[in-house]
C-alpha cells in the first residue's frame, strides 16, 4: 500500500530535501525585501522615478535586444531562475522520488489539482461577473518555490520530513506545469528557425556538458545563445533556461561524488535566489495602491486572481490529495494528520515569481487591469502564507510536544522517566 507523504526514499533525498529548505529561506526573505522596496517605491513622490526605472530600455536592435528593464528582468533574470529550476526537475525526474510512479503519483496529482482549482475559480468569477475577462486564466495556477519554502523552513522544526519533501516536490511539478503554459498558451507568431537554432546550441550543451566539458567561456556564450534565439523565435525566453537545465546530466559518473547538475545548481542557486529573483521583484511588484484596494476587488480579473491561489489552490491540492486515498489503495502516512494537509495545502497558495511573469505576459503593460492583477497576487500569496502559518504553527507546536514527551518517557511506559525510581535505587 502507498504511504501519503512518506518520508524521502534514501538519505540522499532528504538530505537535499533540508538543503533546500536551508537555502531558500535567504531567498525567500531577499525576494520578500525586494518587491516591499518596490511597493515603497511605487507608491511614494518618487514613483516617477520607479517609472522611468523599470521603462528605461537599452540591448543591440539589431538582435531584436533592445528592452526595457521590466524585459530584461522577465525574460533574462528568470532564465536564470528557470534553470535551476531545470536542474531540479532533471534531478527529480532521475534520481530523486519523481522516478517512481508510486511516489510520484501523489506530487502530480496534487500539482494538476492545485493548477485546476485556481482556473476554475478564476473562471467562475470572470464568468459570473459583469466586465470579466478569461485572459488571465493561468496566473493564480502557479506556485512559488523560493517563498512557499521559505515559509515552511522558518516555521518548521518538528514536522515530518515527509510533509517538507512533498511541498517542495509539488512546487518544482508545479513549475514544470506552468512552464509547459507558458510555452504554449503564451508564444505568438513562432519563428521556425530561431527555434530550431536555439533547439541545437542546447544540444551542444548537453553533448559538452555530458563528456564533462564545463568551461565557463565555453557553456556560458552557448546558453547567453540559446536564450537569444529562444527569444527571438517568439517562445518565452525563459524556456530556454529549463531546457538547459534539463541538458545537464543529473547521475554522477564515474569518479565523481556528486552529479554535475548539484554541482551547477551548487553554484547557480545563490545567483538564482539572492539575485535574479528579488531583482526580478524589485522591477514587477512596484504596483500603484493610489486607486485602493477596493479597485483590485471590483475587477474580476483581480478577484479571480485572488480567490484562485486562496481558495482555488486549498481545494485544488487538498481535494486532489484526498481523493487518491479514498479511490485508491494508497493511504496518509501513520505520523501525519489531515491538518497538516491542509497547512500544505494553503502554502500552495503562495504564488508570485511566475504569477507576476504569467500576469506580465496575459494583460497590456501599464493598465489598471495589469496593476491589479499584481495587487491580487501580492494580497493573495500574502493571505495564503499567513493562514498557512497559522495552521503549520500549530501542527508544528503539537509534533515538538510529542517530540518532547517521547524524550520523557524513553521507554514508552506511560510514566515519564523523570519520576521513575532508578533500578539500583528500587
């Protein structure tokens, strides 16, 4: 029988498990800081000056290049972020509890749940609702790793390891999900040849990178090239940042102790989460709050949006997780409680990156319903960690207890060993 939310599979998976965790939690407070300096900067006398900040444009026009700094962040700084996210995958997909349909059954389902919620919410809303629009589908489907991780580290010294390894599995098939979005919903007038190029310098990546070539002046020109032509050919650019995580071999050869893709992610996570995403927010989360909160309400794209990662995400992960162990003969591992599901289940709702670069790609730059649509996503991830935080709190406060009482009563008599008479004082 299947054990839901088992503990990793080997050492090895946990250990990633709680690196991960680890670091995130930088990231995630770096990420934190830097769309709060873009929301002071939005909404004070300088925001002409954040304005001109995020327009201002600069790269070769020749090369199809030249952007504004909104631009390069979505389509440059998250290249970055998706290759390490590519990295992930790979490393799931290969050696992690992704390759056995057993254990991964449970993170797809919840991850395809945990999409279809928020969809549904938000097309109930914008259906019902007078003036709605069904354009910004996809943006409340997407979770964020750096904060729902980050999140879940700080609250979190006594949960099961099995709880941490699900949401961080959910989180990277999450992504996988949203980046497949992406790249079909979201990529207008393809240009064949572009593609194609930017498809085989990603295989020559992958054939260096496979017989151990890791020059930097050697894969850094190939990926900055790959990107290019991934961009020019019309697909979001940052698909070309999972596709080169995914070029990377994710099994150690022979004489090494660690495969090259930790290796990368080794040194491209601290870039990826202490640069390129909190850039990335400083430029997206500057929204204006001058029009209130009320406005971002009244817009059923706003309000989809919103209820979709609060409600939708609750009952897409949940009910999805619930009902493969009521239909199947899989069944809630004996040390964790529905609660604890349930905490998962609204840190799911916790999505900014990728809704902030969903939202940036569905509506026009610069128009109210743009503005609030990243309002809804701030108020929303915002509303979805703190109930979140509640809910793991308190799961967390009751497996510290048992932790301590088990250190208590050693011997599991009932009678804490404090109290006992020694036997060679009976």
């Amino acid at each position: 029988m299947t054990r839901l939310f088992a503990r990793p599979s080997s050492w090895r998976s946990a250990q990633a498990t709680a690196s991960a965790l680890r670091s995130e939690t930088v990231g995630g407070l770096l990420l934190l800081a830097g769309a709060v300096v873009a929301l002071l900067w939005a909404n004070s006398s300088w925001k002409a000056g954040y304005a001109s900040f995020t327009d201002a444009t600069f790269g070769p026009d020749g090369l199809h290049l030249h952007l504004s700094v909104a631009q390069w962040a979505s389509d440059g700084l998250l290249a970055v972020f998706f290759f390490v996210v590519g990295l992930e995958l790979k490393r799931e997909f290969v050696a992690g509890d992704l390759r056995s349909p057993s254990r991964a059954a449970l993170p797809i389902i919840a991850a395809v749940g945990g999409m279809i919620g928020p969809v549904v919410v938000y097309v109930i809303v914008n259906t019902v609702m007078g003036g709605g629009t069904l354009e910004g589908w996809a943006v409340p489907m997407a979770t964020d790793i750096a904060f729902a991780v980050a999140v879940l580290a700080i609250i979190s010294t006594h949960l099961p390891a099995g709880l941490r390894s699900f949401l961080l599995t959910l989180a990277v098939v999450d992504d996988l999900l949203a980046v497949v979005v992406i790249a079909v919903a979201f990529s207008d007038h393809i240009s064949l040849w572009p593609l194609l190029g930017s498809f085989a310098v990603i295989a020559v990546f992958g054939l260096l990178a496979r017989r151990r070539i890791t020059h930097w002046w050697l894969l850094g020109p190939l990926g900055i090239v790959a990107w290019a032509l991934m961009h020019a050919s019309g697909v979001h650019a940052t698909i070309a940042g999972v596709l080169l995580g995914f070029a990377v071999p994710a099994l150690a050869g022979s004489g090494e102790q660690v495969s090259l893709s930790e290796r990368f992610e080794h040194h491209w996570r601290p870039v990826s989460a202490g640069v390129a995403v909190p850039l990335f927010a400083l430029v997206s989360a500057g929204v204006s709050l001058s029009g209130g909160l009320g406005a971002t309400f009244a817009d059923p794209a706003g309000l989809g949006v919103g209820l979709g990662l609060v409600i939708g995400k609750l009952v897409g992960v949940f009910a999805s997780t619930y009902l493969l162990a009521r239909f199947t003969h899989a069944s809630l591992d004996s040390e964790l409680s529905w609660w604890d599901v349930l905490g998962v289940s609204l840190l799911a709702g916790v999505g900014f990156t990728v809704s902030l670069l969903i939202g940036e790609l569905a509506f026009e730059p610069g128009t109210d319903r743009q503005n609030h649509i990243k309002t809804a996503i701030l108020l929303g991830s915002l509303t979805a960690a703190v109930l979140a935080a509640v809910v793991l709190r308190w799961r967390n406060g009751v497996y510290r207890r048992l932790c301590e009482a088990e250190t208590v009563d050693a011997d599991h008599d009932g009678i804490p060993d404090v109290y006992q008479t020694p036997p060679d004082r009976a």
